[in-house]
C-alpha cells in the first residue's frame, strides 16, 4: 500500500514538472523571450499573447484562467454584474482582488470608485496584461535583436507600450530597445 503511494506521489510529481517545462517552453516563445521575471506558477499561466486592435497600448492574453492580482483590461464596453452596476469602457484596466467559487471576479478599476463583480459569463470581454509600464523584465534565452546579442538573464524595465503592444525597454547597461 505504501509503495502504491509513494510511485502515485512521483507520478504527480513528474506530471507537474512536464506541465512547467512545457509552459516555460511556451513562454519562451512569447515577446521574444523577454518576460517579466516569475515564479513557476506565472510559467503555468502562459497562454498565446496578442493585441487584437491596433488602438491598443498593452499587450494582453486570453484567459484561460484569472488568479487574484493579475491585472485586466476591458476588451468591449459592457455593464458590470455588481449590485449598483457600473459601465465598464474598453480600455480601463482593474486588478483582480477576488474570485469566488462560481469563477466571478472582484476586480479593482481604477477609473471607478468601488470594485466591479464580473459574472464569469462576460469575463471574456476581460483580458490579462501581459506587459505594462514600470514592469521588470529578465531574458529567458539569448537572442538577437537587430545588431545587438540579449544574454540570457539580461534585465530590463519597460519603458513604452505602443498601440501594437511592441514593449520598449530599457536594459540594464545596453540602453532602450525595442
């Protein structure tokens, strides 16, 4: 019986680092191997980016899941579910600070003055924000990047986000880069 538990144990065990290595794997591919420096659980979170309107200043990522901190954008105007319901406007952006058990979110907007429920059903007119002004950012795998070489663990904070949601950073000792 114990045997049994122990080869179940390693199984989940080798199960939970192929899922890591394969969302590092992905997120490696995202913004030229530049990301905001993580925990495995922010590797587990990776899914593709995108900005899907050229109006946009933030690059985002669809949801597959929301976890408490991950700031929002609205993607499309539409009315919050909360008891006094607010209209919430394409562009704003919130931070969650609360799910419940049914998958809603309690999230934080900063153009409104008290937090907004969004029903799981309208979450995706919500979108992740995946770079943002201020953020640090760390070379995950070397890189060229026109005639300049990035090293693995080069850093850098982000400086501009275009409506495209190309990031202009600032690296350490190389100087702004787009």
């Amino acid at each position: 019986f114990k045997l049994a538990e122990a080869e179940e144990a390693a199984a989940k065990e080798a199960a939970a680092e192929l899922a890591k290595a394969e969302a590092a794997e992905a997120c490696s591919a995202q913004a030229d191997a530049v990301e905001p420096p993580s925990s495995a659980l922010e590797a587990e979170k990776a899914v593709e980016t995108y900005s899907d309107d050229e109006d946009d200043d933030f690059e985002v990522m669809d949801l597959d899941e929301l976890f408490v901190d991950d700031m929002i954008v609205v993607r499309e105007d539409f009315i919050s579910d909360s008891d006094e319901p607010e209209e919430l406007l394409r562009g704003q952006r919130g931070v969650i600070v609360e799910i419940d058990g049914d998958g809603d979110a309690y999230i934080r907007f900063r153009e409104h003055r008290k937090k907004q429920w969004v029903y799981s059903e309208n979450l995706h007119l919500l979108a992740k924000v995946v770079f943002d002004v201020r953020d640090a950012v760390v070379v995950r795998r070397s890189f060229d990047s026109g005639a300049l070489r990035l090293r693995q663990r080069q850093r850098g904070v982000v400086r501009r986000v275009d409506p495209g949601g190309d990031v202009l950073i600032d690296f350490d000792n190389i100087g702004e880069m787009w």
